[in-house]
C-alpha cells in the first residue's frame, strides 16, 4: 500500500511539474509584476509599529496616561498628525482584530477604506496631500478594499449571498460618492492633478473589482431561496430605516453648512428614498421578493451617498448639488 | 517580510513561487491564461498589502491565500474544459522544455482529470501537496489546522484518488 502511495505521489508530482509556466510566460509575468511595483512604490518612509522612535513612543505614552481619551482623539487624525500612526496601526488593527464574522470584517474594512477617502479630502483641502501621503493613502484604500471584497467572499462562500451583495453594494456606492467628491477637489484646484489621478486609479480599481464581485454575487443571489429572501427582507428595512434615521440627524446637525441647493438636493434625495423604501414594500406584499430586494440595495446605495458627500460638504464644503442642479438666482 | 518592502526582494520571491501559484490557480480554474491573471493579482495584492505598512511572517502561505480567494470567486464562474481541452492544456512550450512520451502525457492527463473528479476538500488538499509542491507544514499552515490534521487530510485524499483510478 504504501509503495502504491508512494508512486502515485511521485506521479502525481510529475503531472503537476508539466503543468508550469513557460520562461517566456514567466518572463512576462516578471515584467508586468514590476510595472505595478513601480506605479505603487513603497514609501520613502514607513511609520512601523515600533520603530518611529520618540514620536511614536510619546503617542503610546499619551495611551498610557490618558487611556481611551488618546484612542478617542486619534479617531480624526490626519496624516501627518503625531496621532495619525496610533489610530491606523494601533486602534483600527485591534477592532480589525476583534471582527470575527466575515460580515464584520467585511463592514470594517469598508469603514476603513470610506476613512482613508475622507483623508485625502481633507489633506487635499489643506494643501498637505504630498507625495508620500498620496501614495501611502492609496496603497491603503486598495488594501482596505482587497480586506473587504475578501471578507465578502468568505461571506457568500459560507452561504450568506444576500450578506454579501449588501456589503458589496454598500462599498461600491460609498467609492462612487467619493469618487464624484474627488472630481470637485480636483476641480477646485485643490489637489495637485498627479495626486488626484494616484487615488482616482485606484478608486478605479476599487470600482471596477465590486462591480465584477457585485456581477457574480447577483447570480449567486437570484438562485437563493425565498425563506432566505424573506427574512434578508425584513431585516433590510428595518436596517435602512435606522441609515435614514442617522441621516436625517447628520442633515440637523449640518444644517448650518448646506447651502440653498444642497437643502433641497438633501431634501429630495430622501424623498426619493422614501418613495423607494415604499416600492419595495409593495413588491413584497405582491410577493416579488428578489425585485424588493433589488430596491432596497437601491435605497442603501442613495443613503451611502448622501452619507458621504454630506460628511464632505461639512469637511470641505463640497457640494451636494451637482452644479447643474443649482437653484436660479 | 517586514519594515520597508524590498523590490529586489519582492522580484525574488516572484522568480520563486510564480510556478507553484500558477499551478495552484490553474488547478482551481482550469484556463491557462485566467491562471495567469489570478497569479500576477496574488503578487500584486501582496505588494499592495506591503506598502501598506503591513509584516508578513510567512511570504508562501500569504501568497496562496491571497490567491486561493481570488480563486474562488473565478471557481464560481469558470466552465469545466472539455475533455479534450484539458488533454491540451500541457502547460509547457514545446521549444523552452522537453517533451513527455506521449504515455506520459495520456497517464498525466488521466490523473489529473481523476483528481478533478474528486470532492472539493480531497481535490483542494492534493493540490496544495503536489499541485503547488508545498510540504505538509505549509499545507497546515493555508488550510488553517494543525500538520497532523493535514497529513490524515492528504493520505485520505490520495487513498480516494487511488479508488478512482483502480
């Protein structure tokens, strides 16, 4: 028995050894590999755990001495605050830690990969959004968004479908929405036109891989049984009138900084929220369960990017409206 | 890999797993060139993963979990090759790599399309152990459980290929 073992192994080994890439192929391969290294290059200076000496160590003594306040504070670092390492290497990698549920994983790098957006925005306002805090911005969305969408897979792997293409959905919309506050920053001349094409690459890319996942999860979604359906149903209402909920207080507390044409886009964005929160209720009283579905993903994505452009228009006082939109005087 | 990624290095690491990773990716996809792409993602994902900031302990058993996810949304899409596809898939290029006696090729493809056959579980475990070469410590070490747990998973998984091909 163990002979027989022994040359199948051996065979088998022979047959994969057959099955390799050719020196051209691999030659290829080498050189395509270094053309993506050279468009994200490593950083000139990287901010290690350990290793960035008094700064870092004073940072982790203001932990100490002040506990949670510290963690608290660094919550709105920015790049190049004496805060920023404590809250990308310490505080986000811990709760990343503690997201045990592939769904939760999966929020959380979303959540990860909306902060490091509303980063450069803010950088980019400020004039601060150098070389080095582009590119490691950058390298960072695309890690975040490679952590969620593999998340998401685990997710729709365990047989969670409907988890997944939510979790798909919520992150595509929220890097559209930054995507359309990049083009303003852009436009306003407040990004430098090289750092603004780094970042919009790889939103790019962030987009262009949800949308694939997005393609292949609805396939997956469209055969999901209608018990499944059902309760993913009730859960999504209840989930997104909670969204509509914190949206409405964010407009409160933003009401000071939106302009006429802002108020009235907000305004009708949640109108046609409602209007759509009622369609997919009426599907699912017709018994249509996969198309109230697809309205609701449709209300989550309008909520998303509400969400963000209102949180830009508070930040940076980005436009809600797009300029076309804009009342006449 | 830690503190600041090496290009040299990360080159080096390429020229040395690029076969196993492929082989790995074809094995779960079955097409030469979707192979390629999956491989090429694994290593760019992983220098993405790098200049973030982050270590990697064990560069190997990153790259074939970074690719075996990549894999398995293609799993979902791919189409089974053919029969006959799958007895002209040699993988190699005649000029660059000698030749196997044509009884050497028909045993080869007859095992692989009985490894093929086999269950999800078998089929990933053989691949790792003699697809992609790795020793039983990394095949562990991918799968998530201990080096005993993999060794009893490798010799069940060879014990019911040898049922397929008896």
């Amino acid at each position: 028995m163990n002979n027989e073992f022994s040359s199948l192994e051996r065979k088998l080994e022979e047959a994969s050894a057959r099955m390799a890439l050719s020196v051209s192929e691999k030659d290829l391969g080498r050189a395509r590999l270094r053309e993506h290294m050279a468009a994200m290059p490593a950083p000139k200076r990287t901010v290690p755990f350990l290793a960035h000496g008094f700064r870092f160590a004073f940072a982790l003594l203001l932990i100490v001495a002040v506990g949670g306040g510290a963690a608290s504070a660094a919550e709105n670092a920015l790049p190049g605050s004496i805060l920023y390492p404590l809250k990308t290497q310490i505080t986000e990698p811990v709760r990343a830690a503690f997201a045990f549920a592939p769904e939760a994983r999966a929020d959380f790098a979303v959540e990860r990969a909306n902060r490091r957006l509303e980063e450069y925005a803010q950088v980019s306002d400020a004039g601060s959004a150098d070389e080095e805090t582009t590119a490691s911005l950058a390298a960072a969305l695309a890690n975040h968004v490679d952590e969620a969408t593999d998340a998401i897979r685990d997710l729709a792997t365990a047989g969670d479908a409907i988890e997944a293409l939510d979790a798909t959905s919520d992150l595509h919309s929220i890097l559209e929405a930054h995507a359309s506050v990049l083009d303003q920053i852009t436009e306003d001349g407040t990004s430098t036109p090289q750092a603004a094409a780094d970042v919009g690459e790889a939103l790019d890319n962030a987009l262009a891989d949800t949308s694939e996942l997005s393609d292949t999860l609805e396939g997956v979604v469209a055969s999901t049984g209608a018990d499944d359906v059902a309760s993913a149903l009730d859960a999504k209402e209840e989930e997104l009138q909670a969204l509509i909920d914190d949206v409405r207080g964010r407009v409160e507390d933003a009401v000071s900084t939106l302009d006429a044409s802002d108020e009235l886009e907000v305004s009708g964005e949640l109108s046609s929220v409602a209007a759509l929160m009622e369609e997919a209720r009426s599907l699912e009283e017709q018994g249509d369960l996969a198309s109230a579905l697809a309205v609701y993903a449709k209300a989550n994505e309008e909520l998303n990017r509400l969400g963000v452009l209102l949180q830009a228009d508070v930040n940076l006082d980005i436009d809600i409206a797009a300029p076309e939109d804009a009342p006449l005087p | 890999m830690k503190g600041r990624p090496d290009e040299r290095a990360f080159v080096e690491a390429y020229d040395r797993y690029a076969d196993a990773i492929f082989r790995y990716c074809y094995f779960r996809v079955r097409d030469r060139e979707r192979a390629k792409d999956l491989m090429h993602d694994a290593f760019a994902k992983t220098w993405a993963y790098l200049v973030a900031g982050n270590a990697i302990e064990n560069l190997q058993a990153f790259l074939y979990k970074v690719a075996h996810n990549a894999s398995v949304n293609e799993a979902v899409k791919s189409k089974a090759l053919s029969l006959d596809a799958l007895q002209e898939e040699g993988g190699y290029d005649p000029e660059e790599r000698a030749l196997p006696s044509p009884e050497e090729s028909a045993e080869g493809a007859l095992l692989m399309r009985n490894l093929e056959a086999l269950d999800d579980a078998s089929r990933e475990v053989l691949a790792l152990r003699y697809v992609s070469g790795l020793p039983v410590a990394e095949v562990a070490r991918v799968l998530g459980v201990a080096p005993n747990a993999a060794s009893v998973r490798i010799h069940r998984a060879l014990a019911k290929l040898r049922e397929k091909i008896t």
